[in-house]
C-alpha cells in the first residue's frame, strides 16, 4: 500500500488511451474525426469517469497522450462534453515508457513530520481500469 498524505494536493499525471479510454490508435481516431464508415467511437472505460470526478477538487489532473496534436480538439469535446475532469493536457508523447522523478520531502516540512515519498506509479492492464487497484492505493 502506498502512504498518501491527504492533506496535500496530489498531481495526476493520467494516461488517456487503454487507462481512461477505450485504446485507439491514431488512425482510429482520424477515422472517428472524418465520419468513416465502421469508425470506432470514443468509450470510457467502466469506473474511470466516476473514479476521477471523484478526486478532490484540489488535486490537478494533467492528461497525457500518445495522440497526435490534430486530435487535441476531438479529445478535449469528448471529455468536455462528459465533464471529464482535467486540468492540463499533453498530446503528442511517444508511445514509450514513462518515467516520473521527484524528490522526497524531509520530515521537517511535512505535515506528519515523516519523510514523504512524492512519486508513484500503477501500471494497469489496457482497456481495464482497476478501480479497486488505485482505490486501495489512495485510501
């Protein structure tokens, strides 16, 4: 279990397709913006809205993305128009590992005065958001 200090925002940094979304691949998402015939529509993931809009108010959501800057409108109307919760976006990131570095807080300037780890990560299957895997982790 990861200790999370609720008394601080916390940042997500959230993956969209195969965490958030159904995955689609850039030529899905060309074919959904242009009307194809058979094109695939965006999907959330089951639990994944309801998980997010759920966080506190003062936690930042920062989305990121493997998909092109041209899908930035089309991504955005689909959460806009779902009252998806997000608060800075990058698009345009290679498909890749991720890697997140950050420092640990000394005791002497957390609120529990304990040393407080400040970078996590949860690896979920694609197109499977667990939501009981992040609940236990931020409870």
């Amino acid at each position: 279990m990861i200790e999370i200090e609720e008394t601080q925002t916390k940042t997500w940094f959230i993956d969209l397709d195969g965490t958030v979304l159904e995955h689609r691949t850039n030529k899905e998402i060309d074919d959904m913006i242009y009307n194809q015939p058979g094109a695939k529509k965006e999907k959330f993931l089951p639990n994944a809205l309801h998980f997010f809009r759920q966080l506190p108010k003062r936690d930042i959501i920062i989305l990121t993305t493997a998909r092109l800057k041209r899908h930035i409108t089309h991504t955005l109307k689909f959460l806009d128009d779902n009252y998806f919760p997000y608060d800075e976006y990058i698009f345009g990131l290679g498909s890749g590992q991720r890697i997140l570095l950050n420092d640990i807080k000394p005791a002497e300037v957390t609120p529990n005065k304990r040393d407080m780890k400040t970078a996590f990560a949860v690896n979920l299957d694609r197109d499977k958001f667990n939501f009981n895997l992040i609940d236990t982790i931020v409870d």
